[in-house]
C-alpha cells in the first residue's frame, strides 16, 4: 500500500508539474525559443526526477546529482547547434521602421523638394502599397504631391506591405498602384487567373547586389561564379579565391522582390533548394520557413543595394563587387554595373483618375528628382 501511495503521489506531482510547466513550453515554442527547448525539457524531466527521488526516499548522491545533471548536459549537448545560429546576426526584410520615412511626420527622412510640386492631388486619392525597399521613394511622392495629414505606412492610402502582398492587393482590387520590382511568373500567372492585366511603367533603377559576412577575404566574384554557388555547383569559398569555408548561400522567400530578382539573374540556370528552418505558428504548428540570412563567416545573401546602404546600413556585411564592378549609383547610369533592376510603378486596371497623372508627374523633372534624392537612379539616367 506504502509503494502504491508513493506512485499514486509520483502520478499526481508530474501532472502538477506539467501543469505549471505548459505555459513555459508554449511560450518557448511560440515566441521564438525553439533552440532553448531541449534545455527546458530536461530541466522539467531534472525536477520531475527530485520529486520522485525524495518520494521514494533515494538518497545516493550518484542518483539525486548525477542523473540530474546529465539530463541537463545532454539538453545542452542537443541545443548547441541551434544556441550557436543565435549568436550569428540577422539580416531581415522588416528589421526598417518605416515611421521614419512616413510622409508629413515630423523628422520625416522622406526627401522634399524645394518648391511646391507642378502636380497636386485633389478628389479620389489613389491607394498605394509596395515593396519595404521602396516606401522612401513613394512615401517621398505622397509627400508631395497628397494632401497633408497622417499616412500609416500599414493602414493608409501610402503603405507598404512588402512585395508579396502588394502584388495580392493588387490584383483583388484592393489597391490602385503599386510600386515594387518586376513580378515573378507566380504572381503574373496569379494574375491571369483573376482576369487582370498587369501594366509595368519603370520609374527608376537598382543595382541588385551580393553581400557577404565582413571578414570574408572574397572582395567580389563573376557572374558565373555566383550562379555556380546559387545553382549548388560551387560550395567552398575556395573555389572562388576565398578560404576553405562552406558556402552557405541564402535566399529569400518566394514572390518577394529580391527573390524575384535572383531568378530573373539565374534565368536559366536552376536554382539550389533554400536553406529553412523551422518556426512555431499558433495556426499552423512547426512549419518550414526560407531561413534568414545569418552572418556566419561563410554566408552569403542578396537584396537591393539602397535598402542594404541606407535603410538597414548594417556594418557587418560587405556588398560585393561583380564582374569587377563596385555596385555604386554612378556605375547604375553608366552601365556599367552588370546586374541592376528596373524599378516600376504597377497597375491593374484601376478606375482612379489620379493614378494615370500621378505616374506622369513620377517621370517628370520633379518626380525623378525624388527618385534620385531618395538614393536611387532615374530612369532615363
């Protein structure tokens, strides 16, 4: 009976436990700590194992200490490779605050031009989104050309979205114009099936640029030798004039701008599967996402090169230079950087009557300024 109550008792404390503990483990899984969830399971199976020890009355420190401690050191033996990938930075698509570039706030880092604009917009105004690396630009148009009030750069007539879901709104009609880099044949297909016709007007240009961890000897590389590491023929960063290092090349997720703009790059070259990681998601449980580019020694990652220079300005990477090729504003508009991006202002059939002089007041003297002031080249440049 003594024995049976002990367990009876064992039985009731690890529900207890497991009680208490869930809030703990839901909040490791869900809110970004699945690398600590090893360490938290042992440390539960550590405190589950003291109990039982002290109801059954084991007292030999070999047992009370030393099961303990190595259930906590193999957690930690497991969690190791995933504690060691958080040490390593992240460069993100929406690590911006876009209130800093919001259109009329005070401090706005949206440029202005000295005069008054030749265009105003009155009556219907068009609803505009579009890609993060682009809200400086357009936020920039608003703010010329839009009546003053507040703008939400998440809710408003002057948003951004990111790419994706600018390109979603658009073609349900939720939106008037956008303003992103070309599509990709997922989002022109989508929008074939919606009845819709895309009309693409280039309003500026961007080098899309390559960018490395700091320290990486490797100060640029050909256009075959990044689709040789991009299509998975290439992997050590020797084979390029580097260290011996594992490449790790990283992507973007699809239908995005940048990732658009590798395939556009790559053009017939297939492309190497993305490197993923898992996340938790309170809908849709562990999913596999495209991995953010993490600055290990041996990454590298792509994007455009004004969102990578002034908007994140992150110190730790290094663009690349292609072909031989720095990736500045004045080899865009000599040409002579080899791989640059039109930038385009995007309908799909909308009835604003705004939106068709917004567009021609954008290629206007006044409007290409901005592009220019923003960081950009202009399209005619």
């Amino acid at each position: 009976m003594r024995r049976a109550g002990q367990v009876l008792g064992l039985i009731g404390m690890i529900g207890f436990l497991l009680f208490l503990s869930a809030p703990l483990v839901l909040m490791v899984l869900f809110a970004g700590g699945q690398a600590w969830l090893p360490v938290t399971v042992a440390a539960l199976l550590t405190v589950i194992l003291w109990f039982a020890f002290a109801i059954f009355g084991v007292k030999r420190k070999t047992f009370v200490f030393g099961i303990p401690l190595a259930l906590l050191a193999i957690g930690f033996l497991i969690a190791a490779p995933s504690l060691y990938k958080l040490t390593k930075p992240v460069v993100q698509a929406d690590g911006v605050d876009l209130y800093e570039y919001a259109p009329f706030m005070d401090g706005s880092k949206a440029v202005s031009l000295e005069e008054p604009a030749s265009f105003e917009m009155e009556g219907d105004l068009p609803v505009i989104d579009g890609a993060t690396a682009l809200y400086p630009m357009y936020a920039a148009f608003a703010q010329a050309v839009y009546p003053e009030k507040d703008y939400d750069p998440y809710m408003s007539e002057v948003m951004s979205n990111r790419t994706g879901q600018a390109y979603e709104s658009l073609i349900n009609g939720e939106v008037d114009l956008i303003f992103v880099a070309g599509p990709s044949e997922a989002q022109l297909e989508r929008a074939r099936q919606a009845g819709k016709e895309l009309k693409l007007t280039p309003i500026g240009k961007e080098a899309f640029v390559f960018f490395v961890n700091k320290s990486n000897p490797v100060k640029g590389l050909t256009q075959e030798e990044i689709r040789g590491i991009y299509s998975g023929t290439i992997i050590n960063w020797k084979e390029v004039g580097g260290k011996s290092e594992e490449i790790r090349a990283y992507q973007r997720p699809p239908d995005s701008g940048s990732q658009t703009a590798l395939e556009a790059f790559m053009g017939d070259t297939p492309i190497m599967e993305a490197p993923t990681e898992q996340t938790a998601d309170l809908m849709s449980g562990i999913i596999e996402d495209v991995a953010d580019y993490r600055n290990y020694g041996g990454a590298i990652g792509y994007t455009f090169r004004f969102y990578s220079q002034s908007m994140i300005g992150n110190h730790d990477v290094r663009l690349l230079a292609v072909d031989g090729v720095e990736p500045t504003a004045d080899n865009i508009r000599s040409g002579d950087y080899p791989v640059v991006s039109e930038l385009y202002a995007i309908t799909a059939g909308t009835d604003n009557p705004n939106v068709q002089p917004f567009i021609e007041w954008i290629l206007s003297e006044e409007g290409q300024e901005i592009v220019e002031e923003t960081g950009y080249v202009g399209i005619n440049q």
